[in-house]
C-alpha cells in the first residue's frame, strides 16, 4: 500500500508565519546583545535619514529606544564608561563588532565585550534576546 493511500499520515498543509493575534507578524527577538546594538544603531540612522521604522526585514519585540534605555540606565549605575558608549557608536555605525585578528581592534572588542556582557541580561530579562540562544 502506497502512502498516498494510507490514512495513519495526514496530508501535508501549508504553515503560515507566526501571526500576533493582531494580524501583524509575531516579533522575532535578536540572538544576542550585538545583534541588537547593530539593529538598533541602523534603524536609529534610517529614522534621523527620514524613514520612519527603517528598512526592518522582521517585526521586533522592541524599539530602539528601549535598548538606548538600557544602555543609559548602565551608564547611570557606571557598569559601562564613555569609552564603552563611544566604541559601541563607532563599531554600531559600521555594522559589525571589532575582530580580534586586526591588531588595531584588540582594545575596543574588549570594550566592545564588556558592554554586551552587562547589556544581554537586560535585554533578556526584557524578552528583547532569546533567552534560549546560546553564544559559544
């Protein structure tokens, strides 16, 4: 008997993407702390170059002000410094974190790492990261 005939297997239906219950697309929470900070840097940029929410290819579980919150509220309890606020301009503007294989770039990564290590349990514990994602 074929499977075409065979009644222990349904048929195969078409899913649709995650739907909120509004209708709009479920938000997809970012992987880490770095893909937020660079997310957000570039829909900053497209909303002072004019667009409103920016070229966003997924619906977000946030805006980028709420992550420049939590980055402000780490400034005020000085968990982060100027120095980190300025690497992570710099590298956010750019769109990729510093690499340790450029010699040049081995003080702002670990900069760049102090920040999202004090920046990801914020955004965690605002379900802003996936608390499932593990970074190796």
């Amino acid at each position: 008997m074929g499977l075409s005939r065979c009644r222990s297997f349904p048929a195969v239906r078409q899913v649709s993407p995650l739907r909120h219950r509004s209708g709009l697309p479920a938000a997809v929470r970012f992987r880490d702390a770095a893909e937020a900070w660079l997310w957000t840097v570039g829909a900053l940029a497209a909303r002072r170059d004019g667009g409103a929410r920016g070229n966003l290819q997924a619906a977000r579980p946030c805006d980028p002000d709420d992550i420049v919150r939590c980055l402000d509220r780490l400034y005020r309890e000085r968990r982060i410094v100027l120095a980190h606020a300025r690497v992570l301009r710099v590298w956010g503007e750019r769109q990729i974190a510093p690499d340790s294989h450029f010699e040049g770039e081995t003080c702002d990564l670990r900069l760049w790492t102090e920040a999202m290590t004090e920046l990801e349990p914020l955004l965690r514990a605002k379900s802003i990261v996936n608390p499932h994602y593990i970074t190796i």
